[in-house]
C-alpha cells in the first residue's frame, strides 16, 4: 500500500503551487482534489487495480430476476462488473457447477419475454443487475457471483493512506496537483500538469497486474456518475 499520508499530499500540492496559503484554497479543497484524483485513477475504464476488486454472492429468489448492486448492498460503490457467474451445486465446493453468463445491453431484455431456467445472461442497469433466464423452483437458493472493481474508500484523516503500490503515491500526488490547478484556473500549467499524471499512470509497472485474464472486458455502474463530472481524459 501507499506511505505517503493525506497531509503530506496537502503540503506537497501546496507547496507545488508556491505554497499558496490564501482562504480560497483550503486544506478541505485540496482534499477535496487529492481525492478525486484518487477516484478517477481507480476507474477500472483509466486503470485495473487488482486491490479495487471484490466480489460478493448474490442468492436467487424463485420469480425473481432485478437485484440491486447498490452501495447499501454491499457496502462499497460498485464502478464496474468484470464477470457474472451462477453458482447451481450449493453448498459450493470445488466441484460444484458453474456457469458464467454473458453480458447484454439492457435493451436485449427490453425486445424479449423471459423464459424460466437457469440464468444465463445479465444486464446492468444503473445500480440493478437483471438476469435472464427467470430462477424458478429448481434455480430458488442457488447463487449469482458477482466480481467487481469498487471506488476507493475517500482518504480523510491527516494519516490516511491509498491502498495502492507505492509507486503511485507520485502519481496521485501530480494528479491533485492537475486538478487544483485545474479548479484555480491556472489552465496553462494544468494542461502540462495533466500530461505528467496521464504519463506516469500508463507507466505503471504491470507486474503489479496479477490476473492473466478478461482484462478487456467490463460493465459500467451508473456511468454517469463514474468520474464525479471530473472530464479527464
């Protein structure tokens, strides 16, 4: 994980700005920056962390197939769905049936009338997950297992640290330096500012990158509300 503390990115982006130390720009506004940056850095769309992925069992209702993914469900924001699967032996062992489901638009369920079976394709619509087929009877009990990238917890005290490598300490560093001077309207010097951080994020080692495969594919939460109206591109 990181060792450079939330006060330390304050005093670094404060001091990268002249040590500007007037009241229109206050500790909570350059955390406020730091934080963002923390977000969009974590987007699984600007780069795949393996320490944002989580997972969490959903269980099948008999007639039901909309289930919430929301943040009161599993206790972090969901920002994107790397991989549905349906758990049909339970209790689960190491050998018991699986079956991974395709992903679809919502707009696919929107043009059919669902049969009753076993799950085999979902859609994500804002913070609901549908399933087709509908569970019945037999599917009642089994479970949807569902593999996530969640949105990093916000840094609030002075000795909070990211849970990300050490290397990318320096890179949120220049990503709130981007923003702050974004947010001041030195757009000048946060245009180069911003090729430095988009720079050293793509440089990051990936050794740090663990799993060998379905890099490319996900399904965004609510995408709307990913990047915090952020814009960085």
């Amino acid at each position: 994980m990181g060792t450079r503390t939330l006060a330390e990115f304050r005093a670094e982006t404060r001091w990268l700005l002249k040590n500007r130390n007037d009241a229109s720009l206050s500790d909570d506004r350059i955390d406020h920056y730091t934080n963002a940056a923390y977000r969009h850095m974590c987007m699984p769309r600007v780069h795949r962390f393996h320490e944002m992925q989580s997972v969490y069992d959903i269980t099948l209702v008999n007639g039901t197939n909309a289930y919430s993914v929301s943040e009161a469900t599993v206790g972090q924001k969901i920002v994107g769905i790397s991989s549905v699967s349906n758990i049909i032996t339970i209790p689960e062992t190491p050998t018991s049936r699986k079956r991974r489901l395709t992903p679809r638009n919502i707009r696919w369920f929107d043009r059919r009338s669902l049969n009753t079976g076993t799950p085999s394709a979902f859609a994500v619509e804002q913070e609901t997950l549908y399933i087709h087929a509908v569970p019945g009877s037999s599917e009642a009990g089994q479970l949807i297992r569902v593999r996530f990238w969640r949105e990093p917890a916000t840094l609030a005290l002075d000795t909070a640290t990211t849970v990300l490598p050490n290397y990318y300490d320096e890179v949120l560093q220049i990503g709130s330096q981007f923003l702050t001077e974004r947010g001041l309207g030195y757009r000048d010097a946060a245009q180069l500012t911003k090729q430095d951080y988009v720079a050293m994020l793509n440089e990051g080692d990936e050794s740090m990158e663990l799993e060998a495969e379905d890099w490319d594919f996900q399904v965004d939460v609510n995408p709307n509300a990913q990047s915090g109206g952020m814009g960085i591109s």
